[in-house]
C-alpha cells in the first residue's frame, strides 16, 4: 500500500500539484513579499529617519543582521512546502542565490558599466573606441605610475613574505611566541589611513616631530624631505610602510603553516645530519610552498591596489603616482569618466591573472 502511495505521488505532474496545492502557492508568496516590505520599511526608517544616531545604530544591526536571518527563514519555509524532488533541486540556490545576486548587482554589472565608460569620451557623450586605453600606455604620467606600481609589488611583497617568513620561524623557537606574535601583528589592527598618517609624522622634515630626521639629526646629519625631495627613495620609504602593515599577516599564515610540518619528518632530517639551515630550506620551504605562493600572490593583489598610503601621505606628488591614485585623480577630480574607467579596467585586467593563479593554488590544495 506505501508503495502504492509512492508510486501515485511520482505520477503527479507539477499542474496536479500546483492545482492541489494553490493555498500553499499564495502562502509562500505573500509572507516573502511581507517580509520585503518590512525590510524596504526599515530601509526607509534608516535612511530618511532624524532619530537619535544611537537609535539608528541599534535598528541598524536589528535591521541588517535580523534581515539576512528573516530572508534565510523565510525561503527556508517556502522551500519545505515544495515536494521533495523539488526542493532538492532548489535548496542550493537558497544560500548560493542571495551571495550571487549580490556578486552581480555590486560587482559584475559594475564592471560591465565601467568599461562601456572606457571606450567613450570624458563626458560619455561620444564613443571613441579604445582611444582611452591608448591613452592609458602613452601619457608620462601613467608609465610613471606603472612603473612604481611594479616597485610596490616587487619590493613590498618580497620583503613582506621574506619578514613574515623569518619572524615565523623565529618566534616558533622562542619562549615569548605569543608576546612577539602579538606585537608583530598589531599594525594589522591598523586602517591604511592611519598608518599613513602615522609614517608621515615619521618621515616629518621637522625633526621636532618626524622620528627619522630627529635620529638623523642625532647622528650630526641634516633632516632630509623624506617622502617629497628623495627621489627616487620616496617609493621605497613608501613601500616600508605596507611591509609594516603586512608582514604580521604573513607571519601569522607561515607559523600556522610552520607547525603543520610533522614533528617526525624535522626530527629524520636532523637525525640523518641535516643542519637547521638545510632542514629550513630542504623539508620546511618545500612543506609550506602552498602557503607562501597563496600569501605572495594576495599579497601582489595588495600592493597593485595600493591607494590609501599614498593618497594620505604625498598625495601622488613628487613622483609618487599609482594606479589607483591615477584613477582617483582623473574620474572624480578632473571629471573625465572615458580616461578614469579605462585605468580602473586596466588594473582589473592586471589583478585577474593573480587572481585566476591564486584560485588555482586553492583548488590544487582542496581549499574549494
């Protein structure tokens, strides 16, 4: 008789179904649209309200975190009330859906936009081919930003991971791990603003308040413009601060990394003579390799987005132009959308190949 039963709800098509079922339909489509209105009133509630700014603080987290939960129930529900065969089909877009959605409305359209901006003129009323990326190869000032892009990417990500590597290995060994782990990471804490601010007092010509010029006067030398008149050394003065801020974050993935290596393979290796520095270098290196390329690689991507250090502490001035700054400059301040998209499509297709490899790596490793 069950079988019977399984056999008859196989044979029901979805217009049976539907038809059996229309209360069901109206229900699941109601409480959805319900739920939506309630979150369009909460939308409205922050965006127009004059309440008190902790108020709108609270409603704020209520409204975003208890949104998302409400939207995840909500479809949740509806998809219980669809036959099994259905919501087996269904269920994965539940949670792919809103990450996908999101993705395409804030990223992929965006992109799609920007370069349509790239092959028009600077006020989008002519369309002029890729005249803009010619532009983008040509002009002095954009060579002079590639080229120290390239200079943030080499110096910045081999300092940062051969830092973050070396500071591993060594508070692995050291009895003040934790303490030296911690202080290494802070600057982690750190926005890239306030680190600039903060390296620009460092670098300060007045020795009175910049620490480099007041050690340099200590030692009988005349305080320098660090970051304005030293050229080309301004970049490299740059870059120290990025391998400041990041080193910390490579040293944390090595030393994860570092302690996954087996206990026994070190102890073999030393057994059989090997000295520390050919243990490092035959059995640790080769062991993490997954590791460093994943860091090297995010840390690359990093560095040919840089923006905020040197927005905060020269400006782009005084031969210090990036991609990013350059991009800045000329879609908001000199209004030439054509010319600003396709430097913004420029260090997408610059940023892609790392990313692609990096994905790579990931799925050679079972991350995906």
């Amino acid at each position: 008789m069950q079988q019977t039963d399984i056999q008859e709800k196989r044979r029901t098509t979805p217009l049976e179904w539907v038809a059996a079922n229309i209360g069901r339909i109206l229900i699941s489509v109601l409480v959805p649209v319900v739920t939506f209105l309630g979150l369009r009133a909460g939308f409205l509630f922050l965006r127009d309200s004059d309440a008190p700014q902790l108020i709108i603080a609270i409603v704020a987290i209520i409204w975003g975190v208890g949104g998302v939960a409400a939207l995840y129930w909500v479809f949740n529900w509806v998809l219980e009330l669809l036959p099994d065969e259905w919501k087996a089909q269904l269920q994965p877009f539940l949670f792919v859906g809103p990450a996908m959605a999101i993705l395409t409305w804030y990223l992929a359209l965006p992109t799609v936009r920007t370069f349509w901006l790239s092959l028009r003129s600077a006020d989008s009323s002519q369309f002029v081919g890729f005249q803009n990326y010619i532009a983008t190869f040509t002009q002095r000032i954009m060579l002079e930003a590639y080229r120290n892009n390239a200079l943030w990417m080499i110096v910045g990500t081999s300092f940062t991971v051969s830092l973050g590597l070396l500071i591993a290995v060594l508070a692995d060994r050291s009895n003040f791990e934790n303490v030296a782990k911690a202080v290494i990471f802070l600057p982690m804490a750190i926005s890239m603003v306030g680190a600039g601010v903060i390296w620009r007092f460092v670098y300060d010509v007045d020795p009175h308040i910049g620490l480099l010029n007041a050690i340099v006067t200590a030692l009988g030398g005349e305080p320098q413009a660090w970051i304005t008149l030293v050229q080309p050394w301004n970049n490299l003065l740059l870059t120290v601060i990025v391998i400041w801020l990041q080193t910390g974050y490579a040293m944390v993935l090595f030393s994860a990394a570092i302690k996954g290596v087996p206990d026994d393979l070190l102890e073999a290796a030393r057994v059989d003579g090997a000295t520390e520095t050919q243990t490092f270098f035959r059995i640790i290196i080769p062991y993490i390799q997954g590791t460093i390329i994943t860091v090297t690689t995010t840390v690359v991507i990093f560095t040919l987005k840089i923006f905020d250090v040197v927005m905060v502490t020269t400006g782009g001035q005084f031969g210090t132009e990036v991609i990013g700054v350059r991009f800045y400059r000329e879609f908001f301040n000199n209004q030439n959308f054509g010319y600003g998209s396709a430097i913004a499509i420029v260090l997408l297709i610059a940023v892609i190949p790392v990313m692609i490899y990096n994905l790579i790596q990931f799925s050679k490793q079972e991350v995906f």
